[in-house]
C-alpha cells in the first residue's frame, strides 16, 4: 500500500477535485514527519472541537494493526479531540512497538490538543512489519495544532498526506438538512491496492457539523458502509489497516435525534450514503494499475446476500479482471466466476450482458450474440457487466476495476 516512487495518475480520474467548505469545529494541518518518504507530507492531524462524537468500522481481519485497536478502544468513550494518521508505515505485525508507538503518538497529539490520550485517534497505511518511530512525531503535531485551519486547501492537502500507491486524492462534500437545519459532510479517503474491505475501506475519514449521539452516528455509518466501501474490491484482499471514522461536531446547532430511525435524517442519511458512495467509487478508480472501472450487477438470485457473494466472486476473479483488461468479452469467465461462487445458481437460466449487450441467455450463447457489439462495450473506460440468475429477487452490486501487468509492477517492488 505504498511506495516512494510516483505513478501517473489514472486515467479514470475524475477530471475536478472539488473544494471543500469548511466544517465547523474542524481544522486540518499536515507535515513531513520522514515516516518513509522523502520530501512528501505523510503526516495528517485533525483538531476537533470539545463535544465531538465519534463513530468507526474497521477490519475484520483477524490480524489488525495497532491503531485499529487503538480505535476501537477510544470509541468505547465516543469523544474525540484529535485525529492523526501518518501514511509510509502501517504499524501492523509490530508487536508491542506497535503497540507502544501508538500510544505515544496519542499521548504526543493529545499534548498538542489539550485532551485526554483516548480522545485521540490514530490511523496509519503503509508497510505492514515494519516498527513505526513515533518519536518522529513530536514537535510535528504541536506544530499541526498551532497551524490547523479549516479552508478548501487544508481538506485537500489532507487527502494528499495519507496517500501511498493512490495516483489522485479522493474527496467528496454534501450539504443536507437535519430538522430544517442545515447542515455540511466532507469526507476523503484512500486506497489503491490491498482493497478487498469487509467492513468499511482501507481508510476513510467522514465529518459533519451535525449534532448527532454516537450510537445514531454509529448506526449511519455502518449502514453506509455496507452498500459503498463493502461493494468496492480492487485485488480481492483486505488490510489489516482497514478504517473508517466519523466525526460530528455538533456544531450546526440541529436538535439533537435520538434514533437513527427518526424520519427528520432521511436526507442526511441520503446524502451521507452518497457521498461514502462516491468515495468507494473513486477508490476503485485509482486500483493499482487500473485501466477500466467495473460495475459488476447480480439480479436474481435467491437472496441479496447470495447475490453479493456471487458479484464479488466475479469482481475479484482474476480472469474476469484480465478479459476486461484486454477488452476481450469473454463471457465464459464470468459463468465460471458464477459457478465457484457456491450460491444457487442454475445454469440453463443463466443470462450475461456486457453493457446493454446480451451475449449469453438460457445456459448459451445469445443466439444473437454480435462480437463487434460486445467488443465495443469492452473498449469503454466504464464497463458493465450483468448477471441474472433467474432463481428470485435478490440482487446487489459491487464495483472494481480491470487488472493490468502494472499491478504487478507496482506490487513486485513495493518495499524497495
């Protein structure tokens, strides 16, 4: 998940990166700590104002890092003052340093905060093995919390510090109402390789100025996770790093809402749900070596959740990703992707398109199958695939992108 060395940024970037507003009760700083890289920020701090809840989902991995445990600590409190997050060293199958540099840091930004150490949280990406120097972090974040500001420029400066193989930062902000209140979101995130989250995503920050409890903003976003991060897979593996936290301030003012069934944050959900969307989508857009962004669509299965695995055993087939790197429909990798899946699944009702084009219908070959019209969808930047399983009513969606010979690069000399 890193690398010193630049790569030219993907040709499936988005052709604007927007401009945050600010976040009430939010301010940013980065700085170059020398964690890894050499004349690049790699390091991010967040202050946060007094009554901000927090809110998290993380790796299910059964070997997380240290600030993953950290995290899920400090969420037992909910209240949070600071955020830091370095990126060149995940401090994951570190041990005890691990442990313990974790720990300073904590103690170190809540120094610089004025708070109690588990009112900070820490996040890291990068080499896993490696033992992290936090040392390194101080003076930098007391530095960070003299100069935090909350401009459009310190929200993008933010997304570039915690980047590693990412070739483009990754932003989103909406605004929405809350009780007639209105109320702003701005959330970024990073991730290229190593992108297989059963949970949430390698790493992904939201806040709001809303004035939300922790167990509602806990519910929203875990909600939120598990139709955006939780439908994105790049290489089929997940991090031991995987995080995502949300921050509300409060400071919008809105009556605080004790359910996150309450109908009075619908169009927060709504817009919440939209902008961790985005940020999925845009994660898969930067896959290591990614030529082609893959939407992979199961209709008719027996149950959602069976039609999820299905999709994603699609999505992370590497002769599915390979045919659509080399714009080849061949559709035969996607029945075999259906059928190690180990869902139901019936063959003579099986029907696949590529794009609007149907290429194979009733366990066949389309009798109409046109190979210029499906190697013309192939040629897209975007590239659909569609599955109908003819069993029922569950359906889902995923998305990933194509895999190239420049995956392999990127990761066969990842750590030199």
């Amino acid at each position: 998940m890193s690398s010193s060395k630049a790569s030219p940024v993907s040709p499936l970037a988005p052709l604007h990166v927007p401009e945050l507003p600010p976040i009430r009760g939010v301010r940013l700083a980065t700085a170059e700590a020398g964690i890894r890289y050499a004349g690049r920020t790699d390091v991010l701090y967040v202050g946060l104002d007094a009554g901000t809840r927090a809110a998290g989902v993380f790796t299910r991995s059964r070997c997380p890092s240290a600030p993953v445990d950290w995290c899920r600590e400090a969420l037992k409190d909910g209240g949070a003052r600071a955020l830091v997050v370095n990126s060149g060293n995940a401090n994951a199958f570190t041990g005890l340093k691990g442990r313990e540099a974790v720990a300073l840091t904590a103690a170190i930004a809540a120094k610089a905060a004025g708070c109690g150490d588990q009112e900070v949280y820490v996040a890291s990406t990068g080499v896993i093995g490696e033992p992290l120097d936090a040392r390194k972090f101080e003076g930098v974040l007391a530095d960070c919390a003299a100069s935090a500001v909350p401009g459009a420029e310190a929200w993008a400066a933010a997304a570039r510090a915690i980047m590693t193989t990412d070739t483009f930062p990754k932003l989103a902000t909406r605004t929405a109402e809350i009780g007639g209140v209105a109320v702003t979101i701005n959330g970024f995130a990073k991730g290229a390789g190593m992108i297989a989250p059963d949970m949430a995503t390698m790493l992904a920050f939201v806040f709001t100025d809303a004035a939300l409890p922790q167990d509602v903003l806990q519910t929203l976003i875990a909600e939120g996770a598990a139709d955006s991060f939780n439908c994105v897979t790049v290489d089929g593996d997940t991090s031991t790093s995987d995080t995502l936290l949300a921050f509300a301030t409060g400071a919008a003012g809105n009556a605080e809402i004790a359910q996150a069934s309450d109908r009075r944050l619908a169009l927060f959900r709504a817009a919440l749900n939209d902008l961790l969307e985005e940020l999925a989508q845009l994660v898969a857009r930067d896959g290591e070596g990614a030529r082609k962004f893959v939407t992979v669509r199961v209709e008719g299965a027996e149950s959602d959740a069976s039609a999820h695995h299905i999709a994603m055993s699609i999505a992370n087939s590497p002769l599915v990703k390979t045919a659509v790197a080399g714009e080849d429909a061949n559709w035969g990798r996607v029945v075999m992707a259906v059928g190690k899946a180990g869902e139901p699944a019936d063959r003579d009702r099986l029907a696949i398109w590529f794009g609007d084009v149907r290429v194979a219908v009733s366990g066949a070959r389309d009798p109409d199958y046109s190979e210029d019209a499906a190697s013309a969808v192939m040629r897209e930047d975007a590239v659909t695939i569609r599955v109908d399983l003819g069993l029922g009513e569950g359906s889902a969606r995923v998305w990933t992108c194509d895999l190239t010979k420049e995956y392999v690069a990127i990761n066969g000399d990842y750590r030199s």
